[in-house]
C-alpha cells in the first residue's frame, strides 16, 4: 500500500488552506463569517461573510503558482453566474438578508491573500 497522497487531495488540502487563510483576513477586518463550503447540488460558496449591513460572498482562489496564470482569472463569467445563483439560494435557505451584497474574490498564494472587493 502506498503512503503517497492522490493530487485531488492535495488540490483539496490547498484549497482548504486558502479558505482558511481568507476567512482569517476577513474576520482581522471586523468581518463575521457567516458560511463555509455551503454546497447545493448546484455548486458550492466558499465564504460567506457579513459586516455593517453588508453581506459578502467570497470565492477563493488558491495557488502556489501562476503557471496557468493569476487565480483571480480562473473565475470568469459563467463562474460569477453560478456565485451569484448560489448566493440567492443561500439566502433563501437561511434567511439571512443585508440591505447591501457585494461578491469579492480572494486570491491566495503563499499565505498572502490579496481581496478583490466587488470584484463582480
């Protein structure tokens, strides 16, 4: 039996980190983090976030390299389509509602995460 580790556990393992490492940058700014990987068959909101009246749905991007380019690249348009669904779906299903919605996206690379707000 081999001790290594498949590549989707690895990809999943990072991707976890980043969601950490996000999560942590949104609350040291006064953010509650309301949701983590809330998944529908529909697909999946990494973080959901709120402050001040506003609520924040964050799609985090993890890489340890821009080989195939920046992470905040990997979420184009049908992507946003399907944040933007999930995150009616999501309030919908808890009831949460700020007066004011805002999609950022969190690209993490190393331990630095740089946020794009309103970045759809």
């Amino acid at each position: 039996m081999s001790d290594r580790v498949s590549p989707a556990d690895r990809r999943a393992a990072l991707g976890r980190r980043g969601e950490q490492l996000a999560a942590g940058w949104y609350r040291r700014r006064g953010y509650e983090v309301l949701a983590r990987n809330w998944s529908t068959r529909n697909g999946e909101l990494d973080l959901v976030v709120a402050r001040r009246g506003e609520l924040v749905f964050c799609e985090v991007k993890t890489r340890t390299s821009r080989r195939f380019g920046h992470p905040v690249e990997a979420v184009h348009a049908a992507k946003q389509r399907r944040i933007r669904q999930l995150a009616l779906q999501w309030m919908a299903a808890t009831g949460v509602h700020r007066s004011r919605l805002r999609f950022d996206v969190a690209a993490v690379e190393g331990r630095r995460v740089t946020v794009w707000r309103g970045a759809f």
